[in-house]
C-alpha cells in the first residue's frame, strides 16, 4: 500500500534502482512471447520451480513449513495431505495458479482479495474473512531470539486499508501513472508501469 500511496502522491522522482528494475520487467515483458515460443519446456520448469519457492518461503514466514521432500508433490502433484501446514501451502499454491491463469480478468477488489485469502487459508475458519486479532508476523531465531519481521495492520484498520489499497490502485490506473525517463544502455527511455485493469 505504502508503494501505491507514493505513486498516487505523482512523485517528481522515482528512485533509480526502482526505475531499473521497472525498465527490466518492460524488456522480460517485451521477450516473455518469444521465449515461450522457443523454449516451453524451459519455461515450464521455471514456472514450477518459481512456484515452489514462492509458496515455500511465503508460507516460511508465517510460520508454516513443510518437508522440503514433500513440496514439489504437494505443489505440483496431488498427494494426500498430512497436515494443517501442507494445506496452507496447498491453500497458496491454488491462489497463486488463479492469479496466474485468470488474473488479467480480475478486478483489484476487496472481493477478490477476500476470495483469494479464502482459497489460501484452505478449510481454516478465518478464509475469507478479516483478522479479528492483532497479529505480527514473527521470526524465531535458532538460538531462541524472537523479532518481529513485518509490523502488520491492526485488525480494527484491516477492512479501511484493504478500501484504500483499492482506491489508490484505481487511481494509479485512472491516472496512468508511469515511471520517469532514464538511460539503459546509452538510450533514454520510458518504461510504463504496465497497470492495466480489465
């Protein structure tokens, strides 16, 4: 939210690093067709690598792990599942695949964000809804040192950020805000943001 926010403020400026790796998904964006023309088995293993990662250390963070001998078949296959934490990663790996296959077609709403919370969170009694507790994201050290890791929105605020998350990405597509000019390779150009709505 805090990105959106800047970029519905019309900064003057957007920071080089931010301006380069904008400029690098314009030139993977402009190479995705052909590469997979050419390479779709490729392609393919890292669609399911990327996958397996993501869900792995983003299920890692909220302290929801599986066997790593497990994840490919929990991600790609269709075992059975042995616990809470395999569904959630399941759970994830189901909201990350509709993302990817129809999310062009979705709208940035609070219903579509509840409903992908719901498909993440499995059969688990909160999908789909908001947070009634407070809850930080915490990270246990080996050696017992507790820290927090993201400071999380109170849960009384949830249902008015998630209103204006919404807002703001309305108003950077409404206003089609892209990033500033800079020089890759000796050229000056302009990479758009590419927020599209459908």
């Amino acid at each position: 939210m805090m990105t959106l926010r800047r970029f519905a403020a019309k900064p003057d400026t957007i920071p080089a690093a931010t301006a380069g790796i904008f400029a690098d998904l314009g030139e993977a964006r402009g190479r995705q067709e052909l590469f997979t023309r050419r390479a779709p088995q490729r392609l393919k293993a890292l669609r399911e690598h990327a996958l397996i990662e993501s869900a792995v250390s983003s299920n890692r963070i909220e302290g929801v792990s599986i066997a790593p001998a497990r994840a490919r078949a929990i991600l790609i296959g269709k075992p059975l599942l042995r616990d809470r934490d395999e569904e959630e990663v399941r759970g994830y790996r189901d909201a990350l695949r509709l993302v990817h296959e129809r999310g062009h077609k979705m709208p940035v709403s609070e219903k579509t964000i509840m409903e992908l919370h719901r498909i993440s969170r499995g059969e688990v009694w909160d999908a789909g809804k908001y947070k009634d507790k407070d809850s930080d994201i915490i990270e246990k050290q080996p050696d017992g040192r507790v820290r927090v890791r993201f400071k999380t929105v109170p849960a009384k605020k949830v249902k008015s950020y998630t209103k204006e998350l919404v807002e703001e990405w309305d108003r950077c597509i409404g206003e089609k805000i892209h990033a500033p000019a800079h020089r890759r390779g000796g050229v000056q150009s302009r990479f758009p943001l590419h927020f599209t709505r459908p």
